[in-house]
C-alpha cells in the first residue's frame, strides 16, 4: 500500500489497496485520521463490499433524504443524469450536520463518471481554525450554532429539480434543528476544528443577526481560500472517504450532458464536545 498527500495540509491518496482485505483496514483508518480525506484508488466494490468496509468504522447511517439503492437500503445513490442540471451537493457542506450525532464520514465508490470534470473539492476546517488569530479562536471556542436541514431538504424544496426528479425525497422528516459547538475537538484526532458550514449553519446562538452572519462570513472567506482546499478527480472504481467532522466539501457540477454515478455509504457518529471539554 502506498500512500501519496494530495495537499501540504490534509488528503491522500492510497494505491494498492483491496478495501475488500480486512488486512488493509488498520492502515486506511490510520490514514483516514491523519489525513481527513481518503481517495482509494481502483477498487471494484459490489453494494455488499461498501457496505462491509463501512460497517468496520462504525453502524451505516441511512440517509432519510437520498434515493437509496432498492436491494440495499443502506446504500445512498448519488446520481446526475446526463439531461439534468443541478448536482448533489454544490453548495459548500458537511453532510449530516443537521443530525445530533454528525455522521463520522462518508464513503463514495465512483461507478460511472464524466469524461472531464465532476471533481469533488474539500477544506480542511482544522487547518483553517488554526490559521485564525488567538483572540479570534478564543472568541470561537465559546460559541454554539444552530444547524438545520428544513430550508435544503424541506418542504420549501418541493419544486427543486432534485426533488422533481427523485433524487431527495422525505421533505416531511426535514424538521429538525440543532446546536453544535462552533469549535469541535475532534472525537478521533484530537484536534480543534471548525464545526459550521454554509448549507446548513443557520445561526450563532446569542448573537444579533448581523453580528452572526458577519462572524460566519469571516470563518468562511478563509475556507474559500484554495490554500486549505484539496481537490479529488474521479476514475470509475475509485472510493473516497472523508471525515465529516473535519472538512467541508462540494461538488463541482462542470459536466453537463454526461452522466455521473456514485453510491454512498455514511458512517454514524456520536455528539460532537466543544474544544475547551
Ligand atoms: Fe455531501
């Protein structure tokens, strides 16, 4: 197994791994801490062999929103016709970050991709939460924000060409909200990081309007900055894990006309701990 960064910061890519060898395991998790994001090349996973790698980090989580896979539930699809427009994910997120417990990562195995394009960019919100001043870091770590799903997945979303053409449903289950520390010390590293995202971060709890959007607007003009960005391109048989409680990502929808599919396993997570805990 080799192992190349994609970044001076975070990502790497792994050749010579089989995710179906139980033996590859300990090294790919090592590498999943140490590197936020994962991109294996060359696998040739069936729906059952995700399913079993993602099942060693931890209980699958089954999205409510996404399409899933009708022989196994537990599988997401991510899918764009060669006639649709709008993709999964092109706002900056972290998934499942609506959730109580954020969703510890996400596992995508590329089956079809476009000839050019479809790329998948993530930040690393550890690197960026360190390259902020002190005293903006103290500020932070005493906040919490509040995360919804209502105003993506929700009802409102009904005439989106996502929702039109089936590929998010469960409007009714968008309901929830809620409050996560703004600065998380991550559950497996250790580390301080950033814990909020312009999807679904609505507000910084106890702050004047103004004086929340003007905060998360600052975090966020850092993490638009390409230095603390990694950019993965997808062959077919790829899978890239990455860890939801350390990076944002979004899909760059620069392919149309061409098809893009990909199947989805997500791994649970737990409560997210404020960095001074
Ligand atoms: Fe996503």
């Amino acid at each position: 197994m080799h192992i190349r960064k994609l970044t001076g910061l975070f990502g790497a890519e792994i050749s010579g791994a089989d995710l179906r060898d139980p033996a590859c395991f300990d090294a790919i998790k090592e590498a999943f801490i140490q590197y936020s994001v994962i991109v294996i090349r060359g696998q040739r996973l069936t729906p059952d062999d995700h399913l079993a790698f993602a099942r060693r980090f931890g209980p699958i989580n089954v999205n409510r929103f996404f399409t899933k896979l009708e022989s196994h539930p537990e599988v997401a699809l991510v899918l764009k016709e060669k006639d649709q427009k709008g993709a999964i994910g092109e706002e900056w997120h972290t998934d499942h970050s609506y959730d109580v417990a954020p969703a510890t990562g996400s596992i995508l195995h590329a089956l079809e991709v476009p000839p050019h394009g479809g790329d998948t960019v993530f930040v690393s919100m550890a690197d960026v939460f360190e390259s902020l001043s002190e005293p903006v870091r103290r500020m932070l770590r005493g906040l919490s924000a509040w995360h919804s799903s209502r105003h993506v997945f929700g009802e409102t979303q009904g005439n989106s060409e996502a929702a039109q053409s089936g590929r998010i449903g469960n409007a009714a289950l968008a309901t929830q909200d809620v409050l996560h520390p703004v600065v998380i010390r991550h559950p497996l590293s250790g580390r301080e990081g950033l814990f909020v995202n312009p999807q679904f971060t609505t507000r910084i709890e106890g702050l004047l309007p103004g004086e929340s959007a003007a905060i998360l607007e600052m975090i966020y003009a850092q993490c638009r900055k390409p230095e603390y960005q990694a950019r993965v391109s997808w062959n077919v048989g790829d899978v890239t894990m990455w860890d939801n409680r350390a990076t944002w990502h979004k899909a760059i929808n620069d392919y149309h006309g061409y098809r893009r599919y990909m199947h989805r396993v997500t791994v649970e997570g737990c409560a997210l701990q404020p960095a001074q805990a």
